[in-house]
C-alpha cells in the first residue's frame, strides 16, 4: 500500500456522506440501488484502507463507463459452467466489482460444502481493490486468493513495449486477533492509479517506480504516465505478472494483455478476466488452531529485532486496518478528486452538495 503524501489541496470528508453520495452517482448511471451501494461501498472502503488508487478516485471513470463506453450497469453475473470446485462466471459486461463480489460469494459458498472452490470470471471490467474479495473469505474464516488481469503497463525486463499487465494478487487470512493476515499487491512497483494520486497532489513519486517512455528511470509522475511501470524483482516482476493474468484470463476464456486494451485507448470493455479462490480452513485443521497459530506468526513479527529507527514492524493488512480505523473522523482526498466526483454527479443530476466544495 502506499502512505501517500498529505497535499496542500486535500480536503476530509466523512465516509459515510461520501458513499451516500456515490451511491447516488452510480444510481444516476442506471444501476440498482444494491448494485450501486455494493459498488460505492468497494471504492470507499479501499479510500478508508488508504488504497487511493483503487478508491473513489475511479468515480468519474466508472461514470464513463457505463454511461459512454458501454459497460452494462444491470448487467447480471451468471454461472455459465459448474463442476463442483470449478466454476466459470460470465460478469454480463457488468462492472468488476458486481461480477467479482458475486464470484467470491459463490466460492465461499461451495468451499462451505466441498472444503474449497476456484470461481474464474470473464465478461468482467475493473473490479477495483483484491482485498475487497479476500477479507471476504477471512471474515467467513477461509483463506482467500484472488487474482486479476489489467492494461499492460509493463514491458519484458530489458523491453520498451507495454505489453505486460501489473495484474495483481491478493492471499487473506483469518487470525485470532480479528485482524486478518491480508497482503493485496501488484508485480509492478506501483499501480498505475497511485501514480495518478502523485500526479493531481503534485507530487514526485519515489525512485524504482517507473520508466519514461524510453525506458529511463523517472520520478515524474506525468512522465510515469506515459512510461512503463518498474516490475518488482525485475524478471522476476514481469513473470509473475505474466503468471497471474493467464490464470485471470486464459481459464475463463477472458482477455488476456493486448487484448484487453491499452492505456491510450483505454480497456475493452466486457474483456476483463479474474479469479477468486476459497478454501475452507475446517476441512484441513481446526479453525482455532489455525487462527491462533495465524497470530503466533503475526507475534514472532512484531517481537523481531527492529533496524535503527524503526518504531514497529508491520504484517501485511495491518497498516491498512489502522487506517480504516482511523478513517471514522474523515478521509482526506485529493481537492481535484472531490471536484471530478461533484462535476460527474451534476452531469447526471445527482445530489453532490453534502461534499466539501472548492
């Protein structure tokens, strides 16, 4: 995750007042109230996790989407294959999230009756934050595993073309402490949607986040835009990406890089492919056991020797949860994401007044 820096422009706004009134913007695009709350509830909770990028950021995108470039806002998800612990989902061109929530609902349902289940979806757009999927199923006490395909930002380790999606994994845990074990993250050093947040704060982003687009190492956030994103690893980076997004994509018939679009003219729409996996503790050790051996790992952590100046070591989903129990007195956003999500509401002629204004 990223801990991004405080902009001069950045305003609080209540989590509640904001998903109220996204809930509306998407309604104003057509969708049912549910699917709207289902999919303003995503986007928020991701902005109160600190996960901007994935957050509301993506409002005036998502409008766009289903009101310009075709997604479906009733689009229905359907089961079009079932053989026990394999399931495809055709998402119906609805947004990622509807296709993605019903995707890991179906796993976690069947790991319930069989021990575990692998759902695989194609027909599916941006489906936001993974950790929305696998907290799923370490709050049901299962182990999630989700994984997606994305717009290739990344170029061969040594290349300039994009042609590689960061396509990013997510593994949740369920612990004793009620805090899960949750790590949530792509195989290029950054999201493209984080160098976005750097780019409206005005911001440099840190060094080993991206190339220019002649593959020159830069801290400039609009030049990154237009570059390649860094791999983690290097190779290692490019493969692993490559691995997730034939798992996201080739097992459920979707889209696969190239094919899904490009970050000029932007994603295919209906091309997105995404797999979510559940596996029900219970059927391989005691559920108490597990959990409780879940948080002695977590404690060996937070026990280990610390280098100079560090004040805490941190597990994955940890800083994320401090956030969102944080985020009750307000999330800052960027002033000019507030300002795109008020002009997308009035375009649709959906009440945005309850947000802080410029």
């Amino acid at each position: 995750m990223a801990i991004y820096p405080r902009g001069p422009g950045d305003r609080a706004v209540d989590p509640v007042t904001l998903q109220r009134v996204v809930t509306g913007i998407f309604a104003a695009c057509g969708m049912s109230d549910e699917d709207a709350a289902l999919l303003a509830g995503s986007l928020v909770a991701s902005d109160r996790r600190g996960i901007l990028s994935h957050g509301v950021l993506r409002v005036p995108d998502y409008v766009k989407k289903m009101t310009h470039d075709g997604v479906d806002p009733r689009g229905r998800p359907m089961i079009v294959s079932d053989r026990g612990a394999a399931i495809v989902i055709d998402g119906d061109n609805s947004m990622g999230q509807i296709g993605g929530t019903f995707a890991m609902r179906r796993a976690i349902e069947r790991a319930g009756e069989i021990g575990l289940a692998f759902a695989a979806v194609r027909g599916s757009n941006h489906c936001g934050a993974m950790d929305w999927y696998t907290l799923m199923a370490a709050q049901a006490d299962m182990i999630g595993i989700a994984g997606t395909n994305a717009l290739p930002t990344m170029a061969p380790w040594g290349g300039v073309d994009k042609i590689v999606g960061i396509n990013p994994l997510s593994i949740a845990m369920p612990t004793a402490s009620g805090v899960p074990f949750v790590l949530d993250f792509a195989f290029g050093a950054t999201a493209h949607g984080k160098i976005r947040v750097y780019h409206q704060k005005g911001s440099p982003i840190p060094e080993g986040w991206a190339f220019d687009a002649d593959g020159h190492p830069t801290t400039d956030a609009g030049a990154a835009l237009t570059g390649l994103i860094q791999p983690i690893g290097q190779h290692k980076g490019v493969g692993l990406g490559m691995a997730i997004g034939m798992l996201s994509s080739l097992l459920s018939g979707a889209a696969y890089g190239t094919e899904s679009g490009n970050m000029v003219d932007g994603a295919r729409v209906g091309e997105d492919g995404h797999f979510f996996m559940a596996i029900n503790v219970a059927f391989f050790e005691d559920i108490d056991r597990f959990k409780a051996r879940s948080d002695k790992v977590i404690d060996e952590v937070h026990a280990s020797g610390r280098r100079e100046g560090v004040a805490r070591l941190y597990v994955p989903g940890e800083i994320e949860a401090d956030l969102e129990a944080a985020s009750g007195d307000g999330i800052y956003l960027p002033g000019t994401t507030i300002d795109d999500i008020i002009a997308s509401g009035k375009a649709l002629g959906a009440d945005t007044t309850a947000l802080p204004a410029r």
